[in-house]
C-alpha cells in the first residue's frame, strides 16, 4: 500500500528525491538539454509538491506541479526510485497532480521530458498526454518532449 500526500517544498524527503532526480537526468542530458526547476526560486503558491511513501513510511517518489500566470499548469519533478518502478506509482502521481490543477481551475496542464526517458513517455500517454510543440519557457530542443492535456 502507498500513500501520496502534498508537502512543503523545504520538505527533506522531497528534496532527495529531486536530488536523486537531478543526478539521474545530468548522466542523460547535456547541462542545456536539462530544464531542472530551481524549487527555491519559485513561490510557494506557484508549486505544489507531493511525495508517495510506502507502507513504511520510506519516500518511493514525487511530483510537482507549477502554476503558470495564464492559468495552465506545468507538471514537474515526476521520479520513482528505481525499486519502485512497474507499481504504477507514476499513474498515482500524475492522478493527483490533475487532481489539484483541477480544484484550482487549471485545465491545461503541459510537460516537457527528455528523448531518452521513453518509460516517462509512455507514461504519460497512457494517462492521456499528446505531443505539443515546445511552450514558454522553453524553446525547441532535440532532447526535448513536450505534452500537453486538456483538463475537463
């Protein structure tokens, strides 16, 4: 049994998990190939941070979602360890943080990843996100995917 639950963006375990996020993405992208968020540089109502933890309390991943001046939303930081990949964690996740652009009227909600995370891709469009062109802040990188779902 896993349990998602939203916590501060200074929270210790999210921030491990980003860090282990970080480490695994530098060894894939070129350091402009890799759009890591500065959580510290956004303002706590623009992010909205969220960790599963397993049966015994240990952190198995996160997620974010960052809140765009237009309304949309940007989904961020979506990791699973290793150990606990194929429980279809990532699912929960990306459930939740539809949930919250929801209750905050975001109906668009976007995503950038890179080419060489095809799990994350397929991921994402099983839980129904189509490719996009690149949107602000981001410009079109070779290394990039962009997606995107309207919320109802």
């Amino acid at each position: 049994m896993f349990n998602i639950s939203e916590v501060d963006k200074g929270n210790s375990d999210f921030a491990q998990l980003v860090s282990e996020l970080d480490a695994f993405q530098s060894e894939l992208y070129p350091a402009e190939s890799n759009h890591l968020l500065d959580i510290s540089a956004v303002s706590d109502e623009q992010l909205r941070c969220l960790i599963v933890r397993d049966e015994g309390d240990t952190p198995a991943g996160c997620g974010a979602l960052l809140f765009h001046e237009d309304g949309s939303a940007e989904i961020k930081r979506v990791y699973i360890r290793p150990e606990y990949r194929g429980r279809k964690l990532g699912e929960k996740i990306i459930s939740a943080i539809e949930g919250i652009a929801s209750e905050n009227n975001s109906r668009l909600l976007r995503l950038e990843t890179g080419i060489h995370q095809q799990p994350a891709i397929v991921l994402y469009r099983r839980c129904g996100y189509d490719m996009c062109d690149a949107f602000p802040p981001y410009k079109a990188d070779p290394l990039s995917v962009f997606m995107r779902k309207k919320l109802l």
